[in-house]
C-alpha cells in the first residue's frame, strides 16, 4: 500500500464500529475524544511546534537515568541507516515503556513473520510463543534480545514529525447510473507501454486514455472528491450494489499509479489564495460554493491511482490493507516509514505528544508513503471507516521514534 498523506474526513459511509476490536474502539474512543477537544493542524499548516513550545514532547531521559532490570550492560556502538542514525540508549529512555500494552502490539508482530525481515526471522517462533505470554513476559523478553536505538537524522536531530492514514469505506456500484459517475480503475492493459502513463486530465478528457480504459472499471462512485480521499489514502473498503441487486463488500488495494508526480489539491488552494483550511471538510466547503470548478481542483494533481479488488472475508476484515511489507496492517500498531531510515518488519517504539494527546507505545514499520521521507517521519494507520478517518484527518505532531534491534 502506497499512500499519500493529506487531511481527510468522508461522511457517506456508514458506521464501521460493530467491525472494530476492542483494542480499535479503544484507541479510536481515546484518540478522537481528544482531538475533538484540540483540533490539530492539518497537513498544510505551520510546522509541528519545536521542543522549546508547548505540546512538544518532553526531552528524552537523560542517558544517567536508572536501567530498568536485565539492561545494565554496555552499550553498542552506533549503527547508521541511508537516511538516519541510530544511537543506542537504556530502555529506560523510551517513554512510557513500562505502561504500553505490548500484548496488543503482538498481533501486528505475529503478522510481521508472515513476511520476516532480516534479522527479525530468527525471532519470530519466539514471538509466536509469546503471544499468550503476559504484558510483564513481554517486555522482559524486548529487554532481554533487543537494544533500543534512537533515531536522528543526520544533523543529529531526534524530532520528526507524526501524521496519520486509514482505510475509507464508500457506497460503490458495479455499474454506471443512478448518480455513479466516477470509475476506479484497474491498471490498463497498455500500461506498460508508456511511462509516465496520461496526467488525471489527460485520462478523463482524451479518447486515447478513455479508450485504454475501456472496461477496466471495478466499480464506479458517486462523488469525485471520494475518488480524490481513495486515491491518496491507496486502499478502501467498497459497500458495492451488484447487477443482480445484491451488495457485497470488497476491498481495492493500491496496484501501480500513472507515474505522474503528486500534488497536493490542499496545497493547490491554498496557494490560489482560495481558502484557509485545506482539510477535507475546508474543500468539500470551497466546492460547495465553486462547484464550476471541480475538474480545475482535480487536475491540480496529475497523479493518478489504479486498483486491485480483493475478496474481504471476516479475517481480513479485521486488519487493514497490505502495507508496503507485504503483510495486513494491524490498527494502531503499524506505521509507514521511509524504508531508508527503518528497514520493513522493524519493532520501533513511538512517541508523540500534541496538544492534548500523547501516544507512547510498540508499533511496527511496515509501510510506506510518497509522503513519508526524512529520518524521523512516520504515518500512524487508524484502522478503517469514518472515525477512523476522523482521526487521520487531524492527527499532525510531533514524533520521537526508537529502533528495537536484535542483540
């Protein structure tokens, strides 16, 4: 799963939540409580505050700070990765290590050894063991084959920035009619015949485009903005009216784009001197009074997405897509990285704080985004549905990660 980072919000789908786990009902009630109280900035705002502001999370543990039991040993030398450098450190500097709930973490881990990385295939008979193991059991495990690495970038800079994803779910037909106007793709039969492939304008307005598309529709959309949310987002789930009558529910998984390069529609308005509020809710307003200019808004980003439908059965209704990893991401427990900086299948320790939340806690790198460059950069995948896209739309602050790496 490829995705793009922007502020989202859908409104017509349903309620996703008699879907949603204990643990995802969890998070979403606690995360979103809280930024409905504190509305955070959207990804076209000013720059996540430095530590010196409030809302910034607090320095990291001083290096003298007491070692929790088992990590008293010396310390290994530092390690570098193509974007970023890894400093080693006492457990006792992760935030909140001694109160996450790592058994929740352990099932987005168990879904990391379906497609294991080195050196983490080793280690995975011992996590599938762990699983029942208590949350005590667990970390003492973490602190017994693992060292935590801080992770800078280059210029030695440890703070970073935190933003979020999800899964939207959206009312479909099979075929055209009825309102349903807006066509998701697969990838054309002439793909491989041209790159970059047409710009989006291109594909809606010249019959060589059209043409190369012919029949290539898995379903088709109400509204072009819902097309834009699932284009950037890289999977969703389809509430889909068959021909017969029957609804079924599949999921479109991310399967190439045009190669054309992506800008942001937010960014696009803002610069027009259009709006203030590039978020989903702010664009949806602005068409609203500028319905004339859809298309201009549209073709602001020449980039364009094709999918694959995937059967959704009950088992793989309760992860998310699969993320970049090859493996279903686990909400609240995975995260998109820059492969550069944190290779795939990396445990890595999180730590953000905003203006009224704070998420301390075990998540897994297991994805990737064009929007996820630089060392300390990550995007925190909510789950799937409206709150979840609720979350995803507001969540931008500041970031500190930690790298677990096999002694």
């Amino acid at each position: 799963m490829v995705h793009h980072t922007m502020a989202t919000s859908t409104t017509s789908a349903s309620s996703a939540s008699s879907k949603i786990s204990p643990m995802k009902l969890t998070l979403l009630r606690l995360v979103s409580t809280a930024l409905i109280v504190g509305t955070l900035a959207a990804c076209s705002t000013a720059p996540a505050p430095s530590p010196s502001r409030p809302g910034a999370i607090a320095a990291p543990f001083p290096s003298s700070a007491a070692p929790l039991p088992g990590d008293s040993g010396p310390l290994p030398s530092p390690m570098a990765q193509a974007k970023s450098r890894w400093i080693p450190v006492r457990w006792a500097e992760l935030p909140g290590f001694t109160d996450d709930a790592l058994y929740e973490a352990w099932n987005a881990w168990i879904k990391s050894c379906e497609r294991p990385q080195p050196p983490f295939t080793a280690l995975c008979s011992e996590v599938r063991q762990l699983s029942i193991a208590t949350t005590d059991e667990q970390r003492a495990w973490l602190i017994a084959r693992f060292q935590p690495y801080r992770i800078e970038g280059m210029d030695g800079n440890s703070e970073g920035l935190l933003t979020a994803y999800y899964e939207p779910m959206m009312d479909a037909a099979r075929q055209p009619g009825n309102g349903y106007t807006v066509p998701i793709y697969r990838t054309p039969a002439s793909f491989g015949s041209r790159r970059p492939w047409y710009t989006r304008q291109q594909i809606d307005t010249l019959p060589e485009a059209q043409a190369a598309l012919q029949g290539r529709a898995i379903a088709w959309l109400r509204d072009p903005i819902e097309s834009m949310v699932l284009h950037i987002q890289g999977s969703g789930r389809l509430r889909i009216a068959e021909a017969d009558g029957s609804v079924s529910v599949v999921r479109v998984a991310y399967a190439g784009t045009n190669d054309q390069p992506y800008q942001s529609v937010g960014r696009w308005l803002l610069d027009q001197g259009a709006t203030r509020d590039a978020t989903w809710p702010g664009i949806r307003a602005w068409l609203a009074n500028n319905p004339q200019r859809t298309n201009e808004l549209l073709w602001s980003n020449p980039r364009y997405v094709f999918f694959r439908e995937e059967a959704l059965s009950p088992l793989d209704a309760g992860f998310g897509p699969r993320g970049a990893q090859g493996v279903p991401l686990t909400p609240g427990r995975s995260i998109a990285v820059d492969r550069q900086s944190i290779p795939y299948g990396t445990p890595v320790w999180l730590a953000s704080s905003g203006p009224q939340v704070q998420l301390n806690r075990l998540v897994m790198a297991q994805d990737t985004g064009s929007a996820i460059l630089g060392a300390v950069r990550a995007d925190f995948f909510t789950g799937w549905g409206p709150e979840a896209g609720d979350i995803a739309g507001r969540l931008k602050q500041n970031l500190r990660l930690w790298a677990l790496w096999p002694k």
